[in-house]
C-alpha cells in the first residue's frame, strides 16, 4: 500500500466519521434544531415583511393582503428550503447538508461585530481570539512538556524523573478555569501585575505594534493558568512514549553498537516515537478549542468559549450548536492531519509494504 | 479465576505498600465519611440551599472565622441578644408589643449589616424602631408588613433619609455595610468614614400587630464580617455546609461516570481486539466516531437542551468519553491474542466467550481498576466545569455552581478570596487520592519506573 491509497483510504473513512459525528448531534438535538429553525424561519419572514411595507409605503398604496400573500410565499419557501414539512429521512439529509456547509441559521439576540445575526458570521468573527490563544498555549506546552519530558527520562531518578508525575497529578486534578480565577484574584486585582481580563486594553491601540503587545500583555495571565495545569500531562506522555521506545531492540542494538546516549536518544528515540507525539500534538491543539471555553470565561477573552457563556445567558440556542459543530469539524480535521503526518512520517508506508 | 484474584491482590498490594497509595486510599474513605456524614447532619439545609429567606440571619460574604486572631479589632463573628417583649397597649383592633435591646459595642468598625427577628404568631402590621447611640443621638427606621427578619436594607429609605440630612447627599451604590456604618458612627458629616462610637446602644423597637398575638421568639443580630471555617458567600450561605454538601454529588458523579465508562470501554474495546478481522474494525470505527466528538462542547449542548438529573449527566459523560478506554483496552487485548496460551484454547474447541473471560478480562482488569480511578478526578472535573457554566443538574449543590455564583458576583473584583479559594481546593483535593493511586496502578501495569 502506497501514500496515496493510504490517503484515499484516510479521506473516505474520515468523511464518513464526520457524517456519523454529526449524526449524533442532530439526533441529540433532534427537537430542539425543529423549534431553532421554525424561529430563524419567523424571524425571517418578520423581517422580509418589514422591507417590503418600507418599499411600499415610499410608493404610496399598500395593499395588506397582497403584502401577506407575498410573506406566506416567502415562508414556504424558507420551509421547504430548511425542509420542515419533509418526512424526516428527507429533513434529515436537507439539515445535515446546511450543517455541514455552515448554515446554522440566524442568532435570537447575539450579534457579530459586524451587525450580522448569521450564526456562521458571529462564529467566524470569535473563533480567531480563540485560535490565537489556545495555539500559542498548545505551542507553549509542547516545547516545555518535550523538554521536560525527555530530561526526565533520560535522567532516570532526578529531579527531572520526579517532578513529571507530580505535575502529571496537577494536571489531572486541577480546573483551569479555577486557577485563572485565582490568579485574577491574586495577580491582577490584588497586586495589580496583570491585566485582569479582556484582550487588549480599553480603547485598542491604533499603532500594530502597539496593538500586538498590549494583546500578548492581556494573554500572559491565561497562558500562566494554562501551561501550569496542561504541561505535566504533555510531559508525562512524552516521557512514557521514550521509556517504552527505550525498551526496543534496536535501541539496545545501537547501544552495542556504542552510539552516544543522546545521538540514540534523537535520532533512533525521537524518530520512533514521533509519529506517536505528532497524534499527541494535533489532539493537544484540537482539544485546547473545546477544553478551554471555561478558561476564557473567567479572563473574559472574547473567544469561542466566551461566546458560549454569553449564548447559554441569554438563552441563544442556535450559537451553541453552531459553535458544537465547528468545534467537532476542527478536532476532525486535527485528527485527519495527524493521520497524514503520521503516513508521511511512517517508512513503512513510503516503501508500499 | 485464581489469575483475577492474585492479580488483583497483587495490585492491591502495590497500593497499599506505597506510601502515597495508603495516604490516597485513607483519604478517599475521609471522603466518604465527611459525605455520609454531610447527608445526615445537614439533610435540611441542603433542601433550603436556594432559599435566600433561610440565609437572612447569617452575614453576608463573610471571611473565615480564624480570620479573627489576625486582627480582632476589626474581623469579628456575629453578636446576638435576647430581649423580653413587653406589651404597652392592647385593644379590641390592635396590640403595640416593644422589644428593648440593650448592648455594648466597642470593636473598631461597625457590624456588617444589622437584622431584626421577630417571630410572632400573625403578621406584624408595622414595626418601627429607635436606635440611640451612646452619645444620645436617635435615629428612626420604621417599616409596614415587615417578614420575620428584617435587615438593614429594608429600612434604606428611612436610612437614606437619615444619611442625607447628615452629610448632605446619598451615596451611589448603598449596600448593607454602608447603612450599618451610619448606625454606628458619629453624626455629622464624617458618619461614613468608618470611625465607630464605642459603648452602650439601645435599640428599642415597637411592632404594631393584630389582637392576641404572641412574640414566639426574637432576636437582634449584629452580623460580624467572619463566619464559619470557609466564611460565607453574598446571600450568607456557609461555605463550609455547602462544600461539604457538595461532595457527595462530586464523588457520586465521579464514580458513576467512572465505572460506567471503563466497564464499557473495556469491554468493548477488550472485544474488539479479541476478535479482530471485520467486528475489530466497524468497533474501531465506531471509537473513531466518538473520539471525534468534542466533550465539552457536546456536554454542553445536551446539558442545555435536557437539563438532566445527576445520573443521565452521569450516562452522557460515559458515553461521551468510553471511547478512551476501549482504544486502550483494544490494544491489550491484541497483544494478549497472539498469546500461545489463547492458541491452545483455540486448538482445544473451548468456546471463544470461556477463553475471553478466562485469559482476556482478568488481564484487563487492572488496567480496568487504574482507569476507573484515574475517571473519577475526570468526571468530577467536567461536571463542576458545566456546574460552573451554570449548567449543574437543577436542585445539586455543587462546589462549580458555588464558583459560578463568585464569578457572576464579581468576587475576584471585590477580594472575596475565600469565596474562590475553598470550593477550588476542594476540587482539587478530592480529585488527588484518586490520581495517586490510578497513576500507581498504571506504573505497574505499564512498568515504568
């Protein structure tokens, strides 16, 4: 098997995961996307009302009947666009196809930046906030967690050695979003070093570069919070792939062989086990998205996460479940990607064994 | 069966001689005490948690008690005193009732707010109060159809009145602290600043209530600005009741989750690299599927549309992260397969279930036990994360929707540590026992070092 059947092979079974994943959200939020689209559909058909008597009334008749003749149109139209009055198979297909080309339908009360109520529109404006943080924590904790990490097994019965599992418990047993709040209450309001919320300071500067450093100064705190619950576990990993790697045969081969200790460890080590770190990666950064929406909502960074706290206050159902479904499409695509990675990084598959 | 129960004893073993395991499992049966314990004693109050009236006589946000040895003058619990109602006048349509208290105050800042609780057999009609100060000055409050316990703030008019004549204007925002102050201060126009007249307070108050009414009982609170071991939240509720509260729902949710999960898993995942060939792939598929699912989000979303009680969160967050489980079971299992041992008993004609419960289960029990306790921490986890997001199943006390409501009250803004602090800590602590021994289990499982 050659890179590219693996590859066909990778994309069907992916396309159909998508179509499974998404599948059970809407059979779990069944009832519920009914009533969120019938509202969008009123909504909708409110709206369109208004811009024709507006119109109509500059052209001086207005001929009421008409007009609701006209909006009773347009309402079925949107009906059988969204499909409501299909059989449900028929429904099924119909709002799995908006789904997945991004037509979550519009917000109750939640708006973009931009005056949008298009639930899509309102995504893409937070999600960068949330890319931007989370990537760069990710980032932050890998470089650490490798590091840490391989000093630990290497040096077997440390200071290194010891400190992986201790702040492999931290991470398991401490809430993010609970040390973030701590830290506000003791860093930022109590002594006043940190910022304690938002993502730049109030109004944003004009000057770029200004820009860029009162947003890094507004991150420190939340990448703190962070790092210290998330690097034990990248740590911990990394440390039990190298030891069970150390095990192999041919790492005692290349020990007989006389190789330095640390040639063995990066070129032989790391080598096998990359494939194994790259999936740990792209679940990592995947992941951060969707575990860090409480994070945000203690430092009051306008992200994804944010956004959902502000949709679950005002009750604004159709942003949650678009922010549900853009989360599932990017772990997806992490999980693709890594799958990728991993054929590219695999010899196996290269030489078509 | 005798494989199962050594290897178990043997796990148990290597618990049990590791010194951190024993400080977990001894922390995990306190646990458990402290919740059984919390159900019996505090059976009523968890059913009044919500109920802002039952929390009208305890002091609002209130730091922990040990608080006071560091500065006594200032931090201080709640004074109460008894008084014997007296009847002046009675009639046909009415009775007048005054109750006398007399007290000597001389800490160095006023008390935080002051309540009123007078319990009688109908409804008072009005009530109205004197307050002297030690140096004579008087102020009145005066209310009609009061309830049972009234505080400060339900005599803010009477009290604003008061405020404005003596330093010309009403404050902004008027909080309870902020009228106790003109209670306890020196007229003029510094009766704000904090400064506190020391000696004897009288507060003589006259209720106007229907015929034949009795007094049952009646109190005067002067609520301190520290209460209990964890000090209180805004609407007086003992933080340490309700973290004591809380942790039975936190291990219940933990365990449930936990075991309904790994027992899946496992055995879903032990099947599939039992059989490999084509049920190993559709099975993988499906695990494929559920790893592709973000848990918070998803957890949120049915959270929000079904509002579930503790055990349907329960059944959703097993069924939301069972897929872990079955990718490590899997491929144990497949080691075990090419096992010799599995090869006879496929030469042999013993049926495929006897040689998955003889050679398979009891080898993925430990992994089965080390998991179990590694979910624990991880349910509990995530159900105080939505608890946090106010999103708790209804009618729980959870330490998350504690700090949902320090967060919706701005407690970081005001340094209401305690607030934030404890019912994190308790997270956790409660979590700890669980990792250390899961991660004990895992390390012998695993080798290690």
């Amino acid at each position: 098997m050659g890179y590219k059947t693996y590859l066909a092979k990778q994309v069907i079974i992916y396309i159909t995961v998508l179509i499974a994943a998404m599948s059970i959200l809407y059979v779990f939020t069944y009832p519920v996307i009914q009533t969120v689209l019938r509202k969008t559909i009123q909504n909708e058909a409110l709206h369109f009302k208004q811009a024709i008597l507006k119109h109509a009334s500059g052209h001086g008749t207005i001929n009421m009947t008409k007009i609701n003749l006209e909006v009773h149109r347009y309402e079925a139209q949107l009906i059988s666009s969204y499909g409501l009055n299909r059989p449900i198979y028929a429904k099924y297909f119909i709002q799995m196809y908006n789904l997945m080309t991004f037509h979550f339908g519009n917000a109750y009360y939640l708006t973009a930046p931009s005056g949008s109520r298009k639930v899509s529109a309102i995504i893409a404006a937070y999600l960068p906030y949330t890319i931007i943080l989370f990537t760069t924590g990710t980032l932050i904790v890998i470089f650490a967690g490798t590091i840490i990490g391989l000093l630990s097994a290497r040096y077997a019965g440390t200071f290194w050695d010891k400190l992986v599992p201790t702040i492999a418990v931290i991470h398991s047993s401490l809430p993010t979003w609970w040390l973030g709040f701590l830290f506000i209450a003791a860093l930022a309001y109590g002594i006043h070093a940190f910022p304690p919320g938002g993502i730049t300071s109030v109004p944003p500067p004009k000057n770029p570069l200004m820009y860029s450093a009162s947003m890094l100064y507004h991150m420190a705190l939340p990448l703190l919070a962070f790092t210290i619950v998330n690097v034990g576990g990248f740590a911990y990993i990394i440390r039990s792939l190298v030891i069970s790697t150390t095990k192999e045969d041919f790492v005692v081969t290349a020990k007989a062989r006389g190789l330095s200790d640390s040639r063995i460890l990066y070129r032989h080590i790391l080598k096998t086990a990359s494939p194994a770190i790259s999936t740990q990666v792209a679940l990592a950064i995947a992941g951060s998205f969707a575990g860090g929406l409480t994070t945000e909502i203690v430092f009051n960074w306008h992200g994804l996460g944010w956004l959902t706290y502000v949709a679950i206050l005002s009750n604004d159902l159709p942003v949650i479940l678009g922010i549900t479904f853009v989360l599932t499409i990017i772990l997806l695509l992490a999980l693709f990607i890594d799958e990728l990675v991993k054929g590219y990084l695999d010899p196996r598959l290269k030489v078509g064994e | 069966m005798s494989s199962a129960e050594t290897g178990i004893k043997l796990y148990l073993n290597t618990i049990l001689k590791n010194k951190s395991g024993i400080i977990g499992v001894a922390m995990i049966i306190l646990f458990i005490a402290l919740s059984i314990y919390g159900m019996a004693a505090y059976k009523n109050v968890a059913s009044e948690w919500n109920n802002a009236n039952y929390w009208r006589t305890y002091p609002k946000v209130a730091m922990p008690a040990w608080m006071i040895y560091f500065n006594p003058n200032k931090i201080f619990s709640t004074k109460t005193f008894i008084s014997q109602p007296k009847t002046l006048y009675s009639s046909s349509s009415y009775e007048v009732v005054q109750v006398d208290y007399k007290f000597k105050w001389n800490k160095g800042s006023a008390p935080s707010d002051v309540v009123f609780y007078v319990d009688t057999s109908s409804p008072i009609e009005t009530i109205n109060i004197v307050w002297k100060k030690p140096d004579g000055a008087q102020v009145t409050l005066s209310q009609s159809s009061p309830s049972k316990a009234t505080d400060l703030l339900s005599y803010t008019s009477s009290l604003d009145s008061y405020i404005s004549s003596q330093i010309g204007y009403v404050p902004p925002r008027v909080v309870a602290s902020t009228l106790s102050k003109a209670l306890f201060g020196y007229e003029g126009k510094g009766l704000l600043n904090g400064t506190v007249e020391k000696g004897t307070y009288e507060a003589k108050i006259t209720l106007v209530v229907p015929p034949h009414t009795k007094v049952v009982a009646n109190k005067l609170y002067l609520e301190g600005n520290a209460y209990g071991i964890f000090g209180t939240d805004i609407y007086g509720r003992p933080l340490d009741i309700g973290i004591l509260l809380g942790l039975p729902n936190a291990l219940e949710i933990g365990f449930l989750t936990s075991i309904i999960s790994v027992i899946g898993g496992v055995i879903i995942g032990g099947i599939s690299g039992y059989l490999g060939g084509k049920t190993d792939s559709a099975i993988n598929w499906v695990t494929l599927v559920m790893l592709s699912l973000p848990i918070l989000p998803f957890l949120v979303v049915m959270s929000y549309v079904m509002r579930p009680t503790l055990l349907m969160e329960a059944l959703f967050i097993s069924f939301l992260v069972w897929s872990f489980y079955a990718i490590i079971a899997r491929s144990s299992a497949q080691s075990i397969r090419k096992e010799v041992y599995v090869e006879a008993d496929k030469v042999l004609g013993i049926p495929s279930y006897r040689t998955f419960f003889t050679h398979f289960m009891p080898r993925l029990t430990p992994f089965a036990i080390a998991y179990t306790a590694l979910g624990v921490p991880a349910g509990i986890i995530l159900v105080e994360t939505l608890a946090f997001l106010g999103l708790a199943p209804p009618g729980l006390i959870t330490w998350g929707a504690i700090l949902n409501g320090a967060e919706q009250n701005f407690a970081a803004v005001n340094g209401w540590w305690w607030w934030i602090l404890f019912p994190g800590l308790m997270i956790i602590l409660v979590s700890i026992p669980f990792v250390i021994i899961g991660f004990s289990i895992e390390r012998g499982i695993f080798g290690g070092r």
